[in-house]
C-alpha cells in the first residue's frame, strides 16, 4: 500500500484515538463533577449514543477496509477538508466548557451556564459537530447511503438527547 493509499486509514485512526481520548477526559470530568455534587440526568439513552458512535465508527473501518487499496481513489478532499473544519469546532466546544465537558448530561447545582464560545450562538454546538461529522466523514469516503443512514439515526438519538438536557438546563 501506498503512502497515499494509506489516507483513509491515517484518518480512521485518528479518529478512534481521539474518541477514545475524549471518552477519557469526559470520565475523569465526570467523576470530577459527581464528586462536586453534581448529578447525571437522563442516563438511560446514553448507552444508544455509545452505540450509535461505535456502530459508526466501526462500520467505516469495515467499508474502508472491505475497498482495500483502491479506497484512496474514492476519497473526496472536499468532504475530507469539511470533517477536518468541524475538528476545529469540537476542539472549541471541548475548550469553552473545559472541566465541565463529558459526553453524559451532568448537572452541576449552582453553576451558571456556558455562554461564551460557540455557546454565544447556539445552545447545543457539539451536537451540530457531531451531526456535521456523522454526515462528512462517510462523504468523504464515498459513502452517501451510510452518511444519510446514520445521520438519520443520530437525529433520532439527538432528539431525545437534546429534550433531555433542555429539561435538565430548565431545573
């Protein structure tokens, strides 16, 4: 395999490794949080997200590798230049929350909500990310049925995630 036949898989595995990067940071700052007082809401669709991201990610690995060598001729740079844009949009959610980022709905009595950042404009901007990611990253592998599938599913997920957390955000 080339140098150039080896993109898809470089990215791939970046990204896996900075899932799981971020699913560290996010226990340490849960517990962190849990022992401030804080408490968890809605814990029960959590598991579906967990899922949802692993099933995702797992099926690119195995549609990427499934097209061997010959991947790097469907790769779309446009797509791929997108994905790496919303990277940048992830790193400034993950920033402007800092210790109180996790990937659970964690509610901190007392604490006043995030508004700087991209929580200026939006209530939810991970949650564009995420979606902006579902949808890219099979684009740019040349994959428009996966993308819609998922993007689909995590707007389903994200229907209940987003309901659960503005009644959190309201108590």
């Amino acid at each position: 395999m080339s140098p150039a036949e080896l993109v898809p898989v470089i990215v791939l595995g970046l990204v896996s490794l900075q899932r799981l990067g971020e699913l560290l940071l996010a226990r340490r700052n849960t517990a962190r949080l849990l022992a401030e007082g804080a408490h968890e809401v809605a814990a029960g669709h959590y598991p579906l997200i967990v899922a949802l991201h692993a099933a995702w990610l797992a099926g690119l690995w195995f549609l990427v590798l499934a097209r061997g060598p010959t991947m790097i001729a469907g790769v779309d740079w446009l797509w791929l230049g997108l994905f790496a844009v919303l990277q940048l949009g992830r790193a400034w959610v993950i920033a402007s929350l800092g210790r109180r980022w996790t990937t659970r709905i964690i509610v901190l009595p007392g604490a006043p909500l995030v508004t700087h950042g991209p929580y200026r404009f939006t209530a939810h901007p991970n949650y564009w990310v995420v979606a902006g990611e579902i949808a890219t990253l099979p684009l740019a592998f040349g994959l428009p049925w996966y993308a819609l599938v998922f993007s689909a599913l995590n707007a389903g997920v994200m229907w209940v995630r987003v309901r659960a957390e503005a009644a959190a955000l309201r108590e």
